[in-house]
C-alpha cells in the first residue's frame, strides 16, 4: 500500500520540477518549431493563393486587352477601309471630270473644226461653181 510520509513530497516535487526542466528544454522549443512551421505554411499558403489570384487577374487582364486590340484593329481597319472607299470615289470624280471636259474640249475643237472646213468649203463652192459654169457655158460668167 502507498504510505503517505515525506518521499511523497520529495516525489511530487521531483516530478514538478522535471516536467519545469522538459517544458524548458524540450517542450517550448518543439512548440516554438511547430508555432514557426505553422506560421511559415500559412505565409506560403497566403503567397500562393496572392500568386494564383494574380495570375487569373493577369490572365483576365491580358484577355482584356487582347479584346480591346482587337476591336482597334477592326475599327481602324474599317476606317482605312473607309477611307479608301473615300479617296476611290474623289479619284474617280476627279478623273471623270477631267474626261468630260476633254470631251467637251474636243467637241467643241470638232465643231470649230466644222465650222471652218465649212467656211472654207463655202468659198472654194463659188469657185468651182464658176469653173463648172465657164466649162459649161464654155465662157466667163
């Protein structure tokens, strides 16, 4: 049977002072381990889900901006395409003017042309008039 006399006491205080000695030396810092590997998983957990959120932002970033360049591409195309269109039309206004012009110019070159062959005609029919009616009447009319 267990007798209660001072070696209980000196047990009691013997294990009370063990177990201040394994908390000092081996406890506290196997916590501390565990309290430091805690927190450093935490940080790296944080850092990737930082990482993995920055990734998606950035992907959806670049998407944006992928979007955007195309929408530019296709407005300036469709400006450049307009512009063409534009410039087509002015040259082709331009070029029709100057052909009606030269067309009015050259008609208005074969009416003179007309005019003064007709005139020159006019005055040789009075002489070949004359010189058929003097074959003719076989004298000077």
């Amino acid at each position: 049977m267990i007798s209660a006399d001072w070696t209980l006491f000196l047990q009691m205080a013997n294990f009370i002072f063990l177990i201040l000695v394994l908390n000092v030396v081996l406890y506290k810092p196997i916590r501390k381990i565990l309290k430091e590997r805690k927190q450093k998983i935490q940080g790296l957990e944080a850092g990737i889900s930082g990482a993995q959120q920055k990734a998606v932002d950035s992907g959806q970033a670049f998407k944006a901006k992928m979007s955007d360049a195309r929408m530019q591409g296709v407005q300036k195309k469709e400006a450049l395409k307009l512009e063409a269109e534009n410039e087509q039309k002015k040259i082709l206004d331009e070029l029709n003017k100057t052909a009606q012009q030269e067309l009015k110019n050259v008609k208005a070159q074969i009416a003179k042309d007309a005019q003064e062959a007709g005139k020159k005609l006019q005055s040789e029919v009075k002489a070949f008039a004359g010189a058929v009616a003097e074959k003719i009447l076989g004298r000077a009319v």
